[in-house]
C-alpha cells in the first residue's frame, strides 16, 4: 500500500507525488521531497480536475488517478461495523433489529462502493434520522404531507417537484425506506438505476423489502456522494444532511449518531486532521 501523505510530509515518495503532478500538469513547485504549500495546491488542483474529493490529501484514490487515470479503492471501514459497533450509533434500538437488517444495509453500502468511514457513517446517521428503530418504514401522515381533514398524503398528489401526476399518486408514492424514497420520479428512476425496470412503479411497497432498502438507500447516497463528502470536509453537517433529506428533519440524531460513528471509528492508518481529510 502506498503511504498517505499530506501537507508536512517528505521523502522520496512526496517526491514521486510531485513527478507524478507535473507529468499530469499540475505543477507543484521544486521536485525536492518536501510537501508544501504549493504540492498541496497541485494536488488539490488535480483532485478537482477528476472529480476527486479535494481535500489535498493523497491516499489510495488519488494514487491511482495518478498512475493509471482511474481513482483507487478508497480504505474500507465498512469490514468494522457490525451490530456492536452500530449499536453505539442507535442508543435507543433493539439489538435484534439492527442484527437483523445491518446485513442488507451493508451489502447496498458494497454494492455501490461507499466502503469508506464517511459514507459509511452517513448512511448509517441517515438511518437514524429517518428511522430509530433501524428498520425499512412507511412515512407517517403530518402536517407537511396531509390537509387538515384531507386524505393521507393528498399535498403530495400534485407535487411535480416529485414527478406526481395527482391522486393517489400522493399516498402511493409516499416516504418508503431506510431513507424515505418519496414521489413517482424518484421511485420510477431508482427502479430503472437499480436494474429493476419499473416494478418499484407497479409496486412501491416494494421499496421497504429490507434487500432493496439498502441498495435504494446505497444508490442515494452515492448519487451524492462527492456533495456530501464536500460538506463533511467542510465540517457542514446541517448540509450533509440537507444534500439527503432536503430539509433538516432528524438532523439531531443524524448528528449525534454521526459523531458518535466518528468517535468509534477511529482511523487505524491515518490521524483525522482538524480539516477532516479523508484522504482521496
């Protein structure tokens, strides 16, 4: 594995990094092995360019956008959470639950790559804004989604923010799942990104099959991802969690649990920096 370096390093692999910059065409001053001001400029330059998180750190992402042009496998944290672990996130949640639907949170988590502490630690903050008991659920009726004395969900019928075309379409696409996938455009999108063709169309229900709640959580968060990781470097929690839920509902237990996962997460090759590096 290469080494991980940032601002302060040096040695002959800051070295290799600076050649590697200059042949890319981000060039970062001397080639003299020293990790500077003007390296770290390059790097985040070139992070930027590709699409990388630029947090002007070069970790296994970066190398391999470096070497080959194609962003390396980012560490994996997700092999550290199991129900123990995520159980520390959920104070207030039966152990059963989190065992018995952790295994189809994680494999969407693999199936979409988000393998790495911060999207890991999104998703699972995600699951505890939107449902303390870590289950797939139905949205409940409120003031946001229901008229007074009205049918259940009829102010969704006519949002076409939502893609809905009028009733039912307000109830029949209602919040579904570990991440409350709402409204007839995202339902008929997800299915066809899911390889599912229409069925979550024909039946949204579908959408709380504990399987496909954690890939539909998985696809959302990825869909996002380099927003939300910007957000995060940034320390914006309030924006990580608008970048998902559109608001801030469930934001105080999206932050407790995330900072909690940051706390028990710790880091096991490289110290978090006060930017919180991620080190792409």
């Amino acid at each position: 594995m290469r080494p991980i370096l940032r601002r302060g390093a040096r040695g002959h692999e800051v070295e290799q990094l600076q050649r590697l910059l200059a042949r890319a065409g981000f060039a970062p001053g001397p080639i003299d092995g020293r990790f500077g001001a003007a390296t770290e400029a390059a790097l985040v330059a070139f992070q930027r360019a590709h699409g990388l998180l630029a947090d002007g750190v070069c970790g296994p992402v970066s190398w391999g956008a470096l070497f080959d042009g194609r962003p390396g496998r980012p560490l994996r944290a997700l092999d550290r959470v199991d129900v123990e672990f995520t159980a520390q996130l959920f104070p207030f949640t039966a152990l059963d639950s989190i065992a018995r639907h952790l295994p189809h949170v994680a494999a969407g988590l693999e199936a979409m790559g988000l393998v790495d502490k911060p999207m890991v630690l999104v998703a699972l903050a995600t699951i505890r804004a939107e449902s303390e008991g870590f289950e797939p659920i139905d949205e409940t009726v409120s003031r946001f989604n229901t008229s007074p004395g009205g049918r259940p969900f009829d102010l969704y019928d006519h949002r076409r923010d939502l893609g809905n075309e009028g009733p039912p379409d307000g109830a029949r696409f209602k919040g579904r799942g570990f991440v409350q996938l709402t409204g007839r455009a995202n339902y008929a999108h997800t299915s066809r990104a899911l390889g599912l063709g229409d069925l979550l169309l024909r039946e949204p229900e579908r959408a709380n099959e504990p399987t496909t709640a954690g890939l539909v959580l998985a696809l959302f968060l990825a869909e996002r991802q380099l927003a939300i990781k910007e957000a995060l470097l940034e320390g914006d929690l309030r924006r990580a969690r608008r970048l998902v839920n559109g608001g801030l509902h469930g934001f105080e237990r999206f932050r407790d649990a995330y900072r909690r996962g940051e706390r028990l997460l710790a880091d096991p090759i490289w110290p978090v920096r006060p930017e919180r590096a991620f080190a792409s």
